[in-house]
C-alpha cells in the first residue's frame, strides 16, 4: 500500500483534432489544420457539453498568427506561430 500511495496519479490526457484550414496555413497544408484553442476556451473544451465542444472545431483566428519560418526545399519544415 505504502508504494501505490507514492506514485504520482497525474495523467496527461491529448485530443487531436483537425479543422478547415485558415488563409495563414492554406499555402502550408490546403485541406486541414489542428484545432488551436484560445485560452479563454479551456473550461467549455475541458467541462462544457459535447455541442459547446463541437462549437470550438474551428480554423483559429488568422490575425494571431503568421509564418516564423518557411523552407525554401521540399524537406524543409514551414512553421507557424501562434
């Protein structure tokens, strides 16, 4: 008993989840886009109900974001900063 009241019982949990594509991401990857949460989106994702949920599958807002780096070769990563 004293060893199981040792561990650590965090659990991370993920989703993925992906959605249409915003005009910052479409010259990246044209037909899908992970789903990026705002913050103050959190609790509705986390405690809300499925449809509440369901309303937050949406492309994230183009003006928080832009191009930080782009390859100029076919191997080469883009990125895009949130």
């Amino acid at each position: 008993m004293g060893q199981i009241a040792n561990l650590n019982l965090f659990t991370m949990n993920s989703s993925r989840r992906s959605t249409l594509t915003n005009e910052v991401v479409k010259p990246i990857h044209p037909s899908r886009m992970p789903v990026i949460l705002d913050a103050a989106d959190y609790g509705t994702w986390l405690s809300g109900s499925p449809d509440e949920a369901a309303r937050l599958l949406k492309p994230f807002g183009t003006e928080r974001m832009h191009i930080a780096m782009e390859g100029g070769k076919a191997d080469d990563q883009r990125h895009v900063v949130v």
